[in-house]
C-alpha cells in the first residue's frame, strides 16, 4: 500500500470561531486593535456583544482612540446579611443627607487606585483568582467599630488585617511582574461608614451605627475594580428621566445611564442645566439636572472579578463587634480611605461619649480688592510732589502706611471696599462661630490688610498675624524679582498686630529666583505641612487667588495641575473668596465653608460733569 508523502508547506489550519478568544472575534469584525482591548476591558471582559455594543455607543466619545490606561483599586467587600444591613445603613443615612462614604459600595482598601494598560486587564484578573489558598483564609474576619466626630468606621483587627495585606503584598507582586507600578495599601484597614457629615447629625449617626448586627456573620470577597480615568474628582448622578436634545449641545439621557459632573457644579448652576459626561456614551454635553439624582461613584465601575475568601462561616459569632477603638494615629497628608496606624497607649474613646473636641480646620483666603487692579496707574495720580499721599477717590484708601512711594508700585494696598469685604468675611466667621488659634499672612501688604480686618470683624484681635514669606504666589508672575515688602518693624508702627517672635519657615533670602508650575506647587505644598505640625487648632491664612489651590490641592490628595490650568484657575478665584479643609481620620477634606461668598458688581466712575 502506498504511503502519502510529506508536504513541503502544509496548509495553515483554519481557526474555528468557536476557539477564538474575543479579541480576535472583535479584529474579525474590522474593529481597531486598541478599540477592542478598551472596549473589552471597559465591560469586563463579559462578552464580545457587550464590548461591540459597547464600541457603537462610544463611536463619538472623543476619548475612544486614547491611549489613558482606566484606573484599577482592589477591594475587600462584605456579602451576605451583613452587607444587607449596610445598604440597609447607607440608605437610611443619606436622608440625613450626603456624606464621603456615600460614593462608594461598603468596602475596605486593600489596594489603592493605580492605571494599567488595557491589554493587561485580563490578566489582572486572572492573577487574582490564583491568588488565594483556601486553607490559610480566615473562618471570620473580626471588626471593630470607631466613633469620632468627624469618622465612622469598622477597623479591622490587626491579626486579620496582616493576613489581608499579605494578600495585597501578594497581588502586587504578580502586577509588578505584568510591568504594573503598584504598591499596597499600608494604613489601617477599615470600613468607613460615614465621614464628612455635618456636626448637626453626629448623634443620629452614631445611634443608627451602634444599631448595625454587629453579631451577624460575615462574608467577604476580593473585588478587581476599574473606573474610566475621567471620573477623578468627578460626581456621578443617575438618569430619572429621558431628555431628548434640543440644542446642539444639548445631552441625551436615558434612564439606566451615569453622569459625570465636575465636583462643585451642581451648586454653581444659574439656571439648572450643567455640562457632563455620559457614562453611556462618552460624550459629554448639557443636561437638566433635575432629570438626575446624585449617586455612588462606584455605581458607574467596572467589574472585572471577585474571589470569595471567607463563606461557609457560623451564622451567629460568640464574640460582638467592640464598640470602641483606639483613636488612630493621623498625618495630616493622609487622603481618602487611607487612615494611619493605632496608638498604643492611649485609652479607647468610648462610643457612648459624646465628642470631646472639634475637627482641625484650615480656613485659606484671597485678598481683598486691590488698588492697583480698580485704579491702574494710581501712584502719579495719588501722590503730590512733595509725596503727601491724596484720596481720589471714596474706594481708594482713606490713609496709607509711610513707605517708599515706588515700593508700592509690586505691593499695593486693597481698596476701600477691599477693607470692607474682608471685615464682611470676618463677622460671616464670627457668625457662624468660626475660631482661629493662629492667623498666617503673605507678605504682601493687601493680604495683611486683608487679615487684619478679617480678625476685628472676627473678634480675634489677639491673634498675631505670622508674615509667612512662603505664601507668595507664583513667582512666574514677578519676572523682575519679588518686590519689597515692608518689615515687620514698619508694619508694627503702622499699627498691625504682628507676630515680631515668628520665625519664617520659608525666609525671604531664600524664596526662589524662578520657578515653574509644579516647584510652585511643591513648595505650597511642604509649606503646609510644616505649618500643620509646627501650629494647633484652626488655622487661618490670607495669601492669593493662586493659593488657594496651590496650598490644598496635594494636601488633599490631588495632583498637581499643568501651568495652563494655574492660570486658568487663578481668573476663577474672586476677590475674598475662601476654601476650607478639615481634618479627619481619612486625611485633609475640602469642605464648603461656613458662610456665603461674597459678590459685587463692578462700578464705573461718576463724573457730574456729565449733568451740566
């Protein structure tokens, strides 16, 4: 019988669809390479008709051809009657209105956000589900709750805790090995129930908290999370309502879609329309925002997998949920979710006690108005020969401090109305019964005129000003060098309250010659810190329209932003406009201040002459 030869060049065996993974399916059908793997990676790897259905409603989402890698975090989560009783707690507490823990599904940080290639998702995922040997998982987990003023939580027990960040220890080495740059999650692990809420519902809070089964079992599992990298600092709201686009610009909404909404713009519309982002579609545009209702950012995430580690447990653990914590140890550059470590040796605060002290604040304002800006060239107009200076006019100063003239030239005076805004945002203070323990100026007259005014209508003249070199603004601004500013001698004899005992923490002798945008930033940046640990209680500081980004941004655990976007900023900030933060277990939070802004018009001059 005759025996086939060997052939030279066999024909390629055709790839049957049915062994296709669904990257190759989605080339198949013409979609770009890079399209797929976002599409794909954006739905979870769940299907090939999700991702195609996917492409086609993001076919004008500007960000499709991007190569911005999606943000990742890692998250244990409660399941079972226990996380029942959370959403249970999650829903009763927002009618007391919105707090921090509100944005996200109950869980515990065991990795914090990190970005990751599109191509890598999958992997990611299947590194996860290897992660774990189930016989060295807990039956249980033990929690513990903690009651502050400002927090609410659920600490875990450090023995479970070390066993929970060996897992975290464990996945980041297997993302290290996929070329991914992550670190774990080092700080305490907790639970947050509620933080950043108003003093006013800290009893009702912390009753319905002590009213959580702390007895009922509890359940957990690993959850790979990813988020599109536009939803930073982004709100999300639900769609209620269809809205079918009139304009142009206009949105389409569909219920069943998520909106991002730039944090804060809920509260600036005139007119209840706002711009944002479709969840849905990518494409952003305005909408009516009563035809949504604000909700959990984790609402809007992807799923990509989630492991059991604890199931199977007694339904009834003889041991309840201690009802009270050691306070933990806080660094005051901590951000969301990540508190520090237990103190050792101070003794527990009782959940029953009611709280003892109030949170930390940092209250930072602009200067008032300006002269130079209301009057432009003032000085020749001002000023006689024998330089006697002359008021021209009602808003300009009615008397100035003895000074060389042209020093004035780089650091005028504020305006009479100048004066009188901040005396307005001093008795607001007062008002709504603000306290300042220590008061931080820029050298620049106007923002020391403008803090001294602000503590008489505060009823704080006590408090010494501090002349902080370091709060000037961006020096990019002063191409011919800082100007001259007037002494703490000659601001005593001209009647400010200074603190002649202060010592700069950044001297003027060493202020940089030039800087760009981010040594800017930095410098804002470690400046606070030191003011944080060198200072106690409730700060106040007067410097620019610039600081008040500069000094928080990064404190807050914010990036820092590109040159463009100081300036832009910076033409956004208002005469006498003020941010405020406040210390709590998860780090320094932006929160609205405790009094209305101030506004004005602005007004030309009169001349009666125009009558005759």
């Amino acid at each position: 019988m005759a025996t086939l030869p060997p052939r030279k060049n066999p024909t390629p065996t055709k790839i049957s669809k049915e062994h296709l993974t669904p990257l190759q399916i989605l080339l198949q059908l013409g979609f770009p390479k890079q399209r797929a793997e976002k599409a794909l990676t954006a739905t979870g790897h769940r299907s090939v008709q999700l991702a195609s259905d996917w492409l086609l409603a993001h076919v004008r989402d500007p960000t499709l051809n991007s190569d911005e890698p999606r943000e990742y975090v890692l998250y244990a989560c409660p399941t079972g009657q226990f996380a029942e009783s959370l959403v249970k707690f999650w829903k009763e507490s927002k009618e007391l209105g919105w707090n921090g823990a509100h944005n996200y599904m109950p869980h515990i940080t065991l990795i914090s956000f990190f970005k990751a290639p599109d191509e890598s998702a999958e992997k990611m995922s299947n590194a996860l589900e290897n992660l774990i040997n189930r016989n060295e998982c807990p039956e249980y987990i033990n929690l513990e709750t903690y009651i502050s003023p400002n927090f609410m939580g659920l600490f875990v027990e450090d023995k479970h805790a070390e066993w929970l960040k060996s897992l975290a220890v464990q996945y980041c080495k297997k993302l290290i090995n996929l070329g991914i740059n992550v670190e774990p999650h080092t700080k305490s692990l907790h639970l947050s129930l509620a933080y950043q809420f108003s003093s006013s519902h800290f009893q009702h809070l912390r009753s319905m908290v002590e009213k959580l089964e702390s007895s009922t079992a509890i359940n957990w599992e690993l959850r790979l999370y990813s988020r599109d990298s536009r939803l930073k600092n982004m709100h999300v709201h639900g769609v209620l309502h269809t809205h079918v686009p009139r304009q142009h610009d206009e949105l389409e909404l569909r219920p069943g879609d998520y909106i991002y909404l730039p944090e804060g713009a809920s509260n600036s519309s005139l007119d209840g329309w706002v711009e944002g982002i479709s969840w849905l579609t990518g494409t952003t545009g305005y909408l009516p925002l009563n035809y949504t209702k604000r909700s959990a950012e984790s609402d809007s995430w992807t799923l990509h997998t989630s492991i059991s580690i604890t199931e199977n447990i007694i339904e009834n653990i003889e041991h309840e949920i201690p009802k009270s914590r050691r306070p933990p140890i806080l660094s005051s550059t901590e951000s969301l979710d990540t508190p520090d470590g237990i103190a050792p040796e101070t003794e527990a605060m009782e959940a029953s006690e009611p709280p003892s002290t109030a949170a930390r604040q940092i209250f930072i304002c602009r200067h008032g108005e300006r002269v130079d800006f209301t009057f432009g060239a003032w000085i020749p107009y001002c000023f006689e020969s024998n330089g006697c200076y002359i008021r021209r006019d009602l808003n300009m100063p009615k008397e100035i401090p003895q000074r060389n003239i042209q020093d004035f030239q780089n650091d005028c005076p504020l305006t009479t109305l100048g004066e009188l805004q901040a005396s307005l945002v001093g008795e607001a203070m007062k008002g709504a019964n603000v306290k300042i323990d220590v008061a931080f100026s820029s050298p620049s007259l106007r923002c020391i005129q403008t803090l001294s005014k602000i503590l008489k209508g505060l009823g704080c003249l006590n408090v010494p000003i501090k002349i902080e070199p370091g709060l000037i603004e961006w020096l990019a601004w002063y191409p011919n060098g800082t100007p001259t500013w007037m002494t703490c001698d000659e601001l005593l004899k001209a009647g400010f309250n200074i603190d002649m005992n202060y010592s700069p923490i950044i001297k003027i002798e060493n202020l940089p010659t030039k800087e760009n945008a981010a040594q800017y930033y930095e410098r804002s940046y470690s400046l606070m810190k030191d003011i944080i640990g060198n200072s106690e209680g409730n700060i106040l500081i007067v410097a620019h329209a610039a600081s008040l980004a500069a000094c928080t941004k990064q404190l807050t655990g914010g990036k820092i932003p590109p040159a463009a976007e100081v300036t832009r900023l910076v033409q956004r900030v208002p005469y006498l406009a003020c941010l405020t933060a406040r210390e709590s277990v998860d780090g320094w939070q932006l929160q609205p201040p405790p009094f209305p802004p101030v506004t004005h018009t602005s007004n030309s001059r009169f001349d009666w002459k125009i009558l005759m």
